[in-house]
C-alpha cells in the first residue's frame, strides 16, 4: 500500500527531522515542510520542528528534494538557530527582523 496522502507537502511520512554538518561546508537537511527565503548568507528553512534559520556566507542550495523533505546546503557555515514560535510570538515578526 502506498504513503501517499494527498495535499501533502512532502513524503516524509515519519515527521523525521536530522541536521548533517560536513567540516562547517556541506548541511543536509531532512524534513523541511518549505523554503521560506536564502541569499548567499542565510536560509530561512520551515522544517518538522519549526522554524530554522542557517547563517553563514558563500551559501547556496546545492539539492532541493521536496517530495523527501531534503535539502543541502554549502558554503561557509557560521551557525544554526531555531526559532520558537512561543517564545518569540508570531514566526514572520521574528522573521521580520532576521532579514533587517
């Protein structure tokens, strides 16, 4: 029998969620719901488990896999930060002020 579901985002059916980090170089990335904005220094990622914001310089999408929830990043890696909706009230006000 099949997993598919229809209106799903992605096919990731295990809500699985996994961050891979190569020497500070290559990310990859498993259940990403959607890319919400990148530029060559920062990803703003909708992931399983909330927002995920990828900072660094050089950077760009070397895979994207939205039926699988993947996506790689590479470039020069500085830091990953989560952002919590309950703390930080609504997501696009916070994502507002990444992007200043």
């Amino acid at each position: 029998m099949s997993d598919y579901v229809p209106n799903q985002r992605y096919k990731n059916t295990n809500h699985e969620h996994d961050i891979v980090l190569k020497g500070r170089k290559t990310l990859e990335i498993s259940g990403v719901k959607e890319v919400e904005s990148f530029d060559s220094r920062e990803f703003l990622l909708e992931t399983v488990m909330g927002y995920l914001s990828v900072r660094g310089s050089d950077l760009y999408m070397k895979n994207l896999n939205v039926e699988e929830g993947l996506v790689s990043i590479e470039g020069k890696i500085d830091d990953l930060i989560y952002v919590d909706e309950q703390s930080h009230g609504k997501p696009k006000g916070f994502i507002g002020k990444l992007f200043k």
